[in-house]
C-alpha cells in the first residue's frame, strides 16, 4: 500500500511537471526507478504502459484548452511510433544508458539557447503569434530520433521534440507543449507494443503501473490548464531551464567527482534557475503594454 501511495504521487507530480512544460514524465520516473533497481527495459516498459493512460489524458485536455497544433501532430507522431517499436526492440536486447551522456550535451546545449532566446532575443508577445510552416523533412527525422530515444532510454519524447520545436522562430510555447504531449500518446501505444512483443506481460511491474496511472491521470487536466494561462515568456524559460537541469543532472552522473562538488554545482544551477524565472515574470510584466 505504501508503495501505492508513493508511485501514485511520483506520477502525479511527473505528469504534472511533463503537462506543463512538455516532458519530464520519462526521465523523472525512469530515474526512480532505477534507483529501485528495476532494470532498464522492465522501467521503460512499465512507464510507456502508464503512460497510454495518462498521454491519452494530457493530450485531450491540451486539446480543449487549445493547446494543438492540429498540422503537426501526425506528422510527427508517426515517424516517431515506428521508430520507438524499433527502440523497444533494441532495448529489450542491449542497454540503453550508452547514448544518453551524448544526447543529454546536445540537448543541454538546446536547453540554454532556448533560455536565452526568451529571455534576452524575446521582442513581445506579438512575434509569438506568427505562424510557422515545417517542413515534413524537418519533422519526420525529429519525431523518429524522439520516438526512438524515448523508448531507449525510458523517456525522451518530450526532451528531444520540445527544445527543438521552442527553438524555432514564430511558435507559441504551449502550442509546442500541447502538441508534444498529445503527439506522443500515439508514439508510446508502440513503444508498448513493442515492449509487449519482445518482454511480455509478465515482465510489467502492474503495481507500478496502476500507481502512476492514478497519479498522472488526475495530473493532466491541471497541467494543461497551467500551459494555457502562463505567459509564454514565461514558459519558454521554465521550459528551457528544466532542460538544462534535467541533462546536467545525467551528465554530471556520468563524470567521477566528488559528492559534495556535484552537490555544489546543481545548487548553483538551481539558484540560477529560480533567478532567470524572476527576471522572465519581470520581463513579461514589461512587455504586457506592447502586447496589448
């Protein structure tokens, strides 16, 4: 029963943080899990099947609160699915923490750029609100390198595809968000099939799953109420500071230092973090007649 309880409320707070900022549910829960020694492939395993559930969930919720960009959604869900059905496979054969120090500096680099093009290269509210035709030769190799690592690696939808997406010129960031979370209820039915097929039921923790579907299905409707009244502005830098903190965490896990000195370096990041919120909300509170 305790550890009901305390799954049902690490789903809750992973899908909240993943509705609101478009990813976080993957790699906060895979991460508890593994620190519960739960082995790669039966962790990822039993959070795709969760969250069939809960990306159901979010995604109905970011669409009738106008969070979806109708034009993007197959587009990069369905490269995305076929690829996570091969990233489940693999899984299920070798280990997926090989490739993770590598896409967590890339992505580590995306999460800073984002900060700093809201933050300092943000000119308003108004630039938000263009629209931005993609490319389907952009998109298809976006959604497969994140449907693939999302299923390799127990999350990475969200990580891979937000950054990317943020980054780009013209976009409204929960319009990115809601179409990153609603996109990847198709991409994790696969990965779960995947997993299906090569694990097989017996492999799933049910306990588990139960647990984080309690959780982040009662998450989802609130997350994406927080996407549609947050400023942008506002948004693009959570977002982006998220990122950061989540891959520094990764990397500096993979890079032999002392204990106090990791400690050392995430509060200083995190201190850095809370700053650049307050100067956003400022910022924001500035740029309120413009947009007007």
């Amino acid at each position: 029963m305790q550890k009901l309880i305390l799954f049902s409320f690490v789903g809750f707070f992973a899908q909240l943080m993943d509705g609101a900022l478009g990813m976080g549910f993957g790699l906060s829960s895979s991460s508890i899990l593994l620190a519960y020694g739960l082995a790669p492939a039966i962790a990822s395993a039993s959070i795709h099947l969760s969250q069939v559930a809960t990306t159901a969930a979010s995604g109905f919720s970011h669409y009738k609160f106008g969070n979806v960009d109708k034009r993007l959604v197959l587009t990069l869900a369905v490269p995305g699915a076929i690829s996570a059905f091969i990233g489940a496979a693999l899984l299920s054969r070798i280990p997926g923490e090989i490739i993770r120090p590598y896409i967590s500096l890339f992505l580590l680099c995306l999460g800073v750029y984002i900060v700093i093009r809201f933050l300092y290269l943000n000119r308003g509210a108004n630039d938000l609100k263009k629209k931005k035709s993609f490319k389907k030769r952009f998109i298809y190799p976006l959604g497969f390198a994140g449907g693939f690592l999302d299923a390799i690696g127990g999350g990475g939808w969200g990580p891979v595809n937000t950054p990317v997406l943020l980054s780009r010129e013209g976009l409204d960031p929960r319009k990115v968000i809601g179409t990153v979370d609603t996109s990847e209820f198709i991409v994790t039915i696969s990965a779960t099939l995947g997993f299906l097929v090569f694990l097989g039921w017996e492999q799933f923790s049910w306990l588990l799953v139960f647990a984080f579907v309690i959780g982040g299905v009662v998450a989802a409707p609130i997350a994406a109420w927080l996407v549609r009244v947050m400023p942008p502005l506002v948004l693009g830098v959570l977002a982006g500071g998220f990122i950061i903190l989540t891959n520094v965490r990764t990397l500096l896990n993979t890079i032999p230092l002392a204990e106090n000195a990791i400690y050392f370096i995430y509060t200083l990041l995190f201190f850095g973090y809370l700053v650049t919120i307050v100067l956003s909300i400022r910022k924001n509170m500035a740029l309120k007649p413009i947009s007007r």
